[in-house]
C-alpha cells in the first residue's frame, strides 16, 4: 500500500522534509508509536510492543533529530507539522522546539534521567492577535501603519461596543480612538492614500447620521460630512481606483437618485459619475481594477450592459463592455483576483467554468480563456457539500492563498483556508488547521502573515472568534512566555495541570515507560501552540541525517507499523 506524503522531521537546520514509503502494516489502534535513542544518540532498540518504526525504506536524505512518539487513537491522527530541534554537543544545554502541535494531538519526548525541562508556551492564546468579534468579519483592510480595519456584522471586537466596523493595532488590541458606528453590517472597506475609508454595506445610519449603505470615514473614524452618495439597496464591493473614483457593486438600482443597476462609480467626492453606467442584471459580488484600467466584476448576473454574461464581465475604463472577454460560469463569482502576469482568479459557489469542471475556484488566461492547466481539487463535506470560495489574495512569489467553505484540497484535509502553488497545485507546506467555519475574508501583511476573517470560532485549532491571523506557513501566531518548570527524575512521575483555563492552553505529562539505554519517555499533550524545551541535555540526540523514521499513514486514515519488519512480537490475530 502506498502512503499519502506526511511530514517527517527536518534537517539540522530544521527544513521539512517529505518521505513517501509503500510498507505492509498493521492497525496500531490506541498504542503509542514512535521511537527512542540511546545515549550516543542511534536508534535504540523497542521498549515494549508498541512502536520503533522501521526506518523509511527508500532512504531519503531527511534526518531525524530528535526522538518522535505519537500517543493515543492513532487513526485520529493527522500529518502533522511538528518540529523538534536539537542540535546541542553533549553536556551543552539545547533547545527543542515543537511547533503549532494541532488541537487535541500528542507528542512524546524522550529525556534523559535528571533532565531539567522549562516549557515557554510561545503566547497565551489569549494574548495573541485575537480582536475576538461576536460575529461575522466579512471584509479586512490593512493600513500603511499596521493597524487593520474590520468590518461585518459583529457588534462588539475586543470584548468592547464596535457596531460594524472597527480598528484594531498591529497586536490585535482594540483602537480606542476609531468609531464610526454603522447600524447595519458593512461589507466592504476601501482605504484611500489619505486615510480615509470608505464603507458598503446595508447600513442606513453611521455615527447616528444617516449614510444609505455608503460612507466615507476620516482617518479617526469621524464622519466624511461632504461623502454622502446613498445607495437604494446593499452595496457588496467597493474598490478605489487610482484617479480616487469609487467603483460600487451590489443589489441597489439607484444611486446619488440616478438610476444605476448594480454597479455604479463615484467621483472622490462622492457624487455619480454619470458617464459610467453598464448596469447588471443582479448582484455583483466583486470588483477588481486591473493594470491598465479595466475592471472586472463578478456576481451572480446574467447580463451586463444588456448583454449575455454569466457571472463574470469585464469592463473598459469607461465603463463600456469589453466584448473579446466573455467567459461563463455556472454558478457565482465571489472573489476576484489578478496575477502579475495577468491571469484572473476566480473563487464562488460554481462548479463548471466554459464548461469544464471546476468546484469553487478557477483561473483564466487575460483573454478569458479557461486556464486548462490551473485545476486544484476542492471538495465540501456535509450536508450540501457546495464549495465555496470566498476570498483569494496572491502573494507576490505567485502562491495564492484561498479561503471559503471547503474540507479538502487535492485529496488533503484543508478546512476553509489553503494555499496554492503558482501551477495550482496545493502547497502541502502551508495548513493553518482546524478551522471549524468559513473563511470570508483574507489579507496579507508586508511580513507575510495573514489576516483571517470570517464565521468561525478557532482558527488553526486555536480559540479566535471569528478574525485571527496566521504565520506565513498557515501557524496560528504565539510570542514567548514561560508557563512551566520541572526535573524530571529517574523515577516515573507525573505532571499536569501547568497551563491556565479558560481560553489559554491546558497541558499535561504522563510518562509512559524508559527504554533499556534508560531514557524516560513522557508523553506532552497540547490543545495548540507552540512549546519549547530548554535544559542540560546528557549527549546529543542528532539522528543519522541519511535516514527518516515515520509511520505509515495509509490512503484510509490509519496509521499503520510493519510490525514483522521490526522484528516486535504480535499474536495470532496480528495485534501487537
């Protein structure tokens, strides 16, 4: 049997390395399966019935340093980018990283008798970027500054009143100076070069004065006084163009009082340009403006400018249709994004895209034409198991992140958030986890971490309601501070109880047996974060780097150990 690609340890200098062995094996069930060293640091020999892993059979060149066991229902686990480093010469003091363990997973850490051990959670999880909303971040925009713009459908953000739309500093705490105060949710953010920001929405009041579903706020959250369109119905999409007009889109028919179908454009200062009026059969749902001025538009429309177009349209800068670019959807377009090199991402609810299959994302050739060569896998589970792709952003190293409604990419577990390579094929080194509910919007920072909004209430398996913010490879963000100290002492014992309760991290410690070289085995359970050791350690653990040991994770879910090839005894049945 062929296993799917796991994660493995990396290399001394902690790279991640893939192997992909194909080995007969048994149902390991709820026992623990990993390895030991011995005190020069080679491969020790099975302490008990359980585990040592045979070595990976093809010999990739992905070292191992440090010892890897996995306690508990081994079918519950999942390929896991855990990471331990240990690199210090013997009798130096080394420390051992394990990253981002997932929610509900072990590790296993073998150390030597008398080893002194500190556990530094990386951040509480609560003192992390966690704004906390009560409800729905459907847009996010990023401020020069570092400060970010929320907008939806909550009415608290940092455990205080925001009604809609808030601030928040680079930290994720609350800006106490930016209120503006919508009464109704609001849908899009467009920040302008003067810090100005303009709002869409279903809003009818900002600030207690009226503004029909479209506003402007100063860069202190104050009212724009002037800025005072007004929309008939909800405004979706709103998008700044470089000379400072506005584009809207949504479900209104009328704007400023001039009658304009679903789309319309503003002059900075607010009133209607009246020489761009395609008009859109129903509701547009995305706006971009390309390059050289051309905007796309995206939504659930069968026309633009009384001509057939499903879904996606583009337009010219002066708002005419442009009649060589006509590609058809089945379903709508949601999100919409432009690659440097000129190509069109499109994320929604369809499933077929100029006829070929494609389930919530897409990309097309600047003439229109589908991309054939672009066509990751995403599937839904549940009941209507309809994906839906929501937000898309592309990094500039040409990957593109996606967020939505989802359960698998390419065959691989990804909740609601996922990352592609630049062929579309799925970047297996990026998993921000558990995230139980869809993502409706993305951003991403100057430093490559990214901004998540959306319905759900754990992000990356960590507590984030409904807006949180990941590491460049998909981890939930953490900063250091000890949380615990112990000697752990020949002798078994036990420690628990040493994280805190509510939203910060609870972990515990069960030892579970010493292997013949004498080295204890304790079991580290983690609900998330990230957790380092630091201490003396009696010699260098560094693996062989010429081998990598793992357990097999066969294409049924189950981890599975060629117990014969270890040479550990198993009875009749094949149990061990």
């Amino acid at each position: 049997m062929s296993a799917k690609y796991w994660m493995v340890w990396g290399s001394r200098t902690s790279d991640v390395g893939r192997v992909r062995p194909t080995y007969a094996g048994h149902s390991a069930g709820t026992a623990p399966v990993g390895r030991g060293y011995t005190p020069d640091g080679d491969l020790g020999p099975s302490p008990s019935p359980s585990q040592t892993p045979r070595q990976n059979p093809r010999d990739e060149p992905v070292s191992s340093p440090f010892a890897r066991i996995r306690q508990g229902p081994i079918q519950a686990l999942q390929p896991e980018r855990l990471r331990v480093i240990a690199s210090a010469k013997p009798g130096q003091r080394s420390m051992h990283t394990v990253n981002r363990v997932q929610a509900g997973r072990s590790a296993v850490l073998a150390l030597v008798p008398f080893a002194v051990v500190t556990l530094a959670l990386a951040q509480d999880v609560g003192d992390g970027f966690d704004p906390g909303a009560n409800r729905t971040v459907e847009a996010l925009a990023l401020q020069p500054d570092g400060k970010v713009l929320l907008g939806g459908e909550f009415t608290e953000l940092g455990g205080m009143e925001r009604h809609h739309v808030g601030r928040v500093q680079s930290d994720g705490s609350l800006d106490l100076g930016f209120n503006p105060r919508a009464n109704g949710r609001v849908s899009a953010l467009s920040l302008q070069p003067d810090g100005s920001v303009v709002l869409g929405g279903s809003f009818t009041q900002v600030g207690g004065v009226a503004r029909q579903r479209i506003a402007r706020v100063h860069p202190d959250g104050s009212l724009d006084a002037a800025f005072n369109p007004g929309a008939n119905n909800a405004v979706n999409a709103v998008k700044l163009q470089v000379d400072g007009k506005v584009l809207l889109g949504g479900r209104f028919s009328q704007v400023d009082g001039q009658p304009r179908m679903n789309i319309a454009r503003l002059h900075p200062d607010g009133t209607v340009d009246s020489g761009f009026n395609p008009g859109a059969s129903s509701d547009v749902m995305s706006l971009v403006v390309q390059a050289d001025g051309k905007v796309l538009v995206g939504g659930l429309f069968s026309q633009v400018a009384g001509q057939p177009r499903q879904g996606i349209a583009r337009l010219l800068p002066d708002g005419s249709l442009d009649a060589d670019f006509a590609p058809a959807t089945n379903g709508a377009i949601v999100a919409l994004a432009v690659q440097a090199d000129g190509k069109i991402l499109l994320g929604g609810t369809f499933n077929a895209v100029e006829g070929q299959q494609r389930r919530g994302i897409a990309r097309l050739h600047p003439d229109g034409s589908l991309d054939l060569d672009f066509a990751p896998s995403f599937i839904n589970t549940g009941t209507f198991a309809l994906v839906s792709v929501s937000a898309l952003v592309v990094q500039p190293d040409g990957k593109v992140l996606v967020g939505g409604s989802f359960a698998e990419v390419d065959g691989e577990t990804r909740l609601n958030t996922a990352r592609l390579l630049p062929d579309g094929s799925l970047d297996t080194v990026f998993d921000a986890g558990m995230t139980d509910a869809a993502v409706v919007a993305l951003a991403r920072q100057g430093d490559g971490k990214i901004l998540v909004g959306g319905r759900f209430s754990l992000l990356g398996g960590q507590r984030r309601l409904c807006v949180g913010r990941l590491q460049p490879d998909g981890g939930v963000e953490f900063d250091p501070g000890p949380i615990f100290a112990d000697r752990f002492e020949e002798q078994p014992r036990c420690a628990s109880g040493f994280g805190a309760s509510d939203r910060r991290l609870k972990t515990g410690v069960v030892p579970l047996y010493k292997t013949p070289a004498g080295i204890q085995l304790y079991s580290f359970r983690y609900l998330g974060g990230q957790t380092t050791f630091t201490g003396p350690m009696a010699q260098d653990l560094l693996a062989d780097p010429r081998h990598a040991h793992a357990v097999h994770r066969g294409s049924d879910g189950y981890y599975r150990v060629d117990y014969e090839a270890l040479g550990l005894p198993v009875d009749a049945s094949g149990s061990p």
